[in-house]
C-alpha cells in the first residue's frame, strides 16, 4: 500500500460548527484533517500521530490554546502552527511565541489556505528560529470586517424584519 502524501492537519477549535467546517473544506483541498475540541485533546493527537501543520484556537477548555501552544512547541518544535481565534490583541503574543500566523476569526478561508500553503513550505530551520526569537515574521491576518458585518447584518436580519413587518 502506498504512503499517502497527503499533509496532516490538526484542526483545535472548542466550536464545533467551526471545527466542522475547516474539516470539510481541508478535505476538499486534499489534506488529511484531524480534529480536536480543547487543548488536552490536541496534546493527545499531537503524541499519537504525525501532525504536519496545527490550527489552533485559543479559547479552548480543559488546556487553553497558549498553553497547547506551549507545550506542543517545547516537545515538536518544528511543527507549524497558524493560531486561529476571535480574540482581539493576540498579536503581539503570537509572535512573541514564535507561532507562524495569526489569523482572526471570522476567517477568510482563501487566505487561510494561502497562508498554509506558505507556512507548509517554510524550511523547518526558520520554524525553530522563529520560536527561539531569532526572527519576528509571524503573519498577521485581521479578520476582515466586511466578511464580519455581513455575517452579524444576515444573523439579525430576520428577527428585525419579523418585528417590523409581522412575518416570518
């Protein structure tokens, strides 16, 4: 049976909706997607196979995405890791840490799989210097607010217009 080639991706997100969705699009880009509810569930998945690039957010239970962060850096530090949260000002963190990219959730799924596709490509040694402070390149993706507003605008909508006009 032939090795798959396929890289493998570990997708950690407490949203389930979220966690399902990056699955299914990954899946349709051909990567092999494993997926995780909470920091201590990516430590396991992390031990128990290889894991070729991590999406990890940062509000998780159990074992916080810093702390996942921290200890599946210290035991594999050459792989990459694309921080993926609805949390303002994680910036500075993130690159303090030495994490790829840092990209705010909602996500622009073409970018995201852009900056995988970069992220996978990047010789391992810049990985390891990037987590050891010798080069500050971490990628920083906003969340795009016109993505943001029209989500809120479609969410709202209807109990507005129902209130307005009486129907459903």
């Amino acid at each position: 049976m032939p090795v798959s080639m396929k890289k493998r991706v570990l997708v950690v997100d407490d949203d389930r909706p979220v966690r399902e969705a990056l699955s299914k699009v990954l899946r349709q880009e051909g990567y092999d997607v494993v997926l995780a509810a909470d920091g201590q569930q990516a430590l396991e998945e992390v031990k128990s196979g290889k894991v070729d690039l991590l999406l990890l957010d940062l509000g998780l239970p159990t074992r916080s995405g810093w702390d996942a962060f921290e200890r599946i850096t210290t035991e594999n530090p050459f792989v990459p890791v694309i921080i993926i949260t609805g949390q303002a000002s994680q910036y500075d963190l993130a690159a303090a840490a030495g994490a790829g990219a840092l990209m705010e959730k909602p996500l622009d799924v073409p970018r995201l799989l852009e900056t995988m596709k970069g992220i996978l490509a990047e010789p391992e040694e810049n990985r390891l210097h990037r987590l050891c402070g010798y080069r500050q390149d971490t990628l920083y993706v906003p969340c795009d607010t016109t993505l943001l507003l029209e989500r809120l605008r479609k969410q709202h909508a209807k109990p507005y217009r129902h209130r307005l006009t009486g129907q459903k």
